[in-house]
C-alpha cells in the first residue's frame, strides 16, 4: 500500500450493532475471544468503559477497550484484523485511544502484553510505554507471563 493511495479511516465509538464485526477482530487476534456478551455488558453497564473502533474503507479493521478511572486509562483488549496488520493501524489506532482517553482525564495508560508478543511489544515502546512488571502465568490458554507497561503522557 503506497502513500500516494487514499484511504479513508475513521475512529468512533463503539456501539452495541458494532458487536458482530468486532466479535470477527476478536476472534482472528486471540486464542481466547471475549464473547459477545462480554462486548454488551462492557458497553452498556461498565461506567468505566470506553470502546472505539477503527474503521477502514467502512469495515471493522480494528478496535481498542480500555476502563478510564480517575487519571489512568487502562487498556482491556486492543486488536487489529489480520488482513490489515503491518499497515500502521495499530500505531494509528493506539494513538488516538491515548487521546481519547485524555478527553476523560487519564494522564497515564498501562496495559499487559503477552512476554512473547515482540511485534506489540515494539510498537509499545515505541509510544514510550516502559516495562514496569510481570503478572505471572497470567494468560489461562497456556501460562504465559504478561508484561505490564505503562506511559505517562506528556
């Protein structure tokens, strides 16, 4: 995909109709999907929650959940569709959920990653969050520790 080609991305709230195309996302990112009903009750009773998706050309490309509380945001699942990786959506995505998160006052973003998870780690890094912990055996499918990484916005 060149420069010179455009294409039109959107990032909004996420919205209950939104659930099935998030729930494709969900499902091609994780080896454990959140189900839908963990996606309506996100939306509809967690006062804490805030959802956006990313849209690309007017699909679902990707989608970020975090829980803002005071000043910290606390991202609960991001994920990018693979047919659309590697094209800086993440980066894009990520982005703008630390803006938005701003809006509701979060002057910080912590997250956990997979130990293995290199590609997220990066991009991770690469918004300055820094590696501040371990939660071990922490993912149930197989184990693995999680890294926990915060950002403290400028």
């Amino acid at each position: 995909m060149s420069i010179e080609q455009e294409i039109q991305i959107q990032f909004r709230s996420m919205e209950v109709n939104d659930i099935p195309q998030v729930l494709e996302v969900e499902q091609d990112a994780f080896s454990h999907p959140w189900t839908a009903q963990a996606f309506q009750e996100e939306l509809t009773t967690n006062p804490f929650a805030r959802y956006l998706v990313l849209e690309v050309e007017g699909a679902v490309a990707g989608y970020c959940g975090m829980w803002v509380i005071i000043d910290e945001a606390h991202i609960t699942n991001i994920a990018v569709h693979s047919r659309y990786r590697g094209k800086g959506f993440g980066e894009l995505l990520l982005r703008y959920a630390m803006e938005f998160s701003m809006l509701y006052g979060a002057e910080k973003m912590t997250l956990e990653v997979r130990a293995s998870n290199q590609i997220a780690q990066q991009l991770y890094k690469k918004l300055d969050f820094e590696v501040t912990g371990l939660r071990p055996n922490y993912y149930s499918d197989n184990k693995e520790d999680a890294l926990i990484m915060w950002v403290t916005y400028k």
